[in-house]
C-alpha cells in the first residue's frame, strides 16, 4: 500500500489545476481507500481503480501511475490533460479498462500498448495522438472497445484488425487513415459498431461486412470510397444506422446516400 500512495500523491503533484477541489481529501493523514475516484481491492487492500473523469483537472500524467499494479479500472476522460502518455504506464499488466478520452494528450499511439494483454476497453477519443496503429495492438485477445476517434492518426489499417475475434465496438472516424478497408473485418463476428467516416480511406467496401450479423451501426461516410454498395450490407435484420454519404459510389449514392430502416428509429 505504501507504494499505492506515493504512487498517487506523485499523481496529484503533477495537477496543477483541480478547480472543485476534488482532490482536496488525498493526504498521508486518511486512508487512500477513502481518497475522490480510488476504490481499493477488498482482498488484497490495493488500489484497484482510479476513475477520475469529468472532474476538469489540468496538468500531466506522472510517470509513477505506472507503480499502481494492481490497478484494473483506469479512467481519466474529461479533463484537461495534456503531454504525452508515459511508457511507465506499460506496468499496469491488470488493466482492462483505460480511457484517457477528451484530453489534449499528444505524441505517437503507444507501441507498447499490446503489452497490456488484460485490456477490455480502450478509448483514446479526441485527443492529438498521431503516428500509425500499432501491430502490438493486435496482441489484446480480449478487447471489445477500441475507440481512437478524432486523433490524428495515419496510414492504414492493418488487416491484422481481425485478429481482434472479441471486438464489438470499432472507432477510428475523424483520422487522417488511408487505404482500403481490410476484407479481415468480416473476422469480427462480434462486432456490432463501426467508425470509420472521416478519413481518406479509398477501394471498394469489403462484401463481407454483410456477413457480421451483430454489427447495428456502420458510419463509412466522407471517405473516398468508390465502385458499388454491395447488397451484403443489408442483409441483417439488426441494421439500424447506415452512413455511406460523400464517397465516390458508381452508380447510386454518387454524392449523397440516406438510408432508413423500418426497424429503426434513425434516418440520414
């Protein structure tokens, strides 16, 4: 526990802002299983979530979170963070949820990312993160989320994506990614949430995106798409929302395409 606490009281020295005074009761003097947004593990008596978001804290991240070893929950959205994202935090061999979402974080993706083999969710939206996907990325078996929307980032998209057998929700829109869409999404017969409007992305639109039978939303609009929308994109009866508008289609949807569906609730 010793470690846990300087761990967080190095954490709080690098906030030079907390405007509600949130952090007001981390002290020596208290118990840091008290502490605003740490929840420590009934078992060990370890510190196993720091939640944080929406709290409008300012500064960056110290390098000593990464000490935290037990820590499984992760979440530091909504605030004002900005720097980089230490590598230090690659020690946090337990996570399986880590949203550092609506920050100002910036500099490469991590590559070590793929080293946090626990990870379930992961969210790194509207931040200044640039550089390419990482193929480490592709080692985490086990994650549903994977939401990097409005970032910077560029290339393309591996087609080791489909590796990634648990995945549910996928978000990559507002990008600078180029190149086609890999046919290895089809992979993803879990998926049910598709992001990739917003980007550079040109080819065709993978057929088999008809396959994945759980997938409600696909947002492929304001890419550079081209050639036919394959019927394989509506046979499922789940489909809810489909945004394909400002792409290159031959023959329909050459400018504008809007889609209803009667199980649906949303029109474009």
């Amino acid at each position: 526990m010793t470690t846990d606490i300087s761990a967080l009281l190095s954490f709080k020295s690098y906030i030079t802002l907390d405007p509600y005074n949130f952090l007001a009761n981390w002290s020596v003097s208290s118990s840091p299983c008290s502490w605003a947004g740490v929840t420590c593990n009934t078992r060990h008596g370890r510190v196993h979530s720091l939640i944080l978001g929406g709290m409008d804290l300012k500064g960056s991240i110290s390098p000593q979170l990464g000490n935290l070893s037990f820590l499984v929950d992760l979440d530091l959205s909504k605030n004002n963070f900005h720097g980089q994202i230490p590598q230090d935090l690659v020690q946090l061999r337990r996570l399986r949820l880590f949203n550092l979402s609506y920050n100002d974080f910036h500099g490469q993706v991590p590559t070590w990312i793929g080293d946090l083999s626990m990870l379930e969710q992961l969210s790194f939206r509207n931040n200044s993160l640039n550089g390419f996907i990482p193929l480490s990325l592709f080692n985490l078996s086990r994650l549903e989320t994977l939401d990097w929307n409005s970032n910077i980032i560029e290339g393309t998209i591996p087609p080791e994506i489909g590796s990634l057998k648990h995945l549910k929700n996928l978000q990559l829109s507002r990008n600078k990614l180029s190149g086609a869409i890999p046919q290895t999404i089809s992979n993803l017969s879990s998926l049910e949430l598709l992001w990739l409007s917003y980007n550079s992305l040109s080819g065709a639109i993978p057929n088999e995106i008809g396959d994945l039978q759980q997938l409600h939303t696909i947002y492929l609009g304001s890419n550079q798409l081209s050639s036919t929308i394959p019927t394989s994109i509506f046979n499922s009866s789940v489909r809810q929302y489909i945004s394909l508008d400002i792409n290159n289609y031959l023959g329909v949807c050459q400018q504008m395409c809007v889609l209803g569906f009667q199980n649906s609730n949303y029109f474009m």
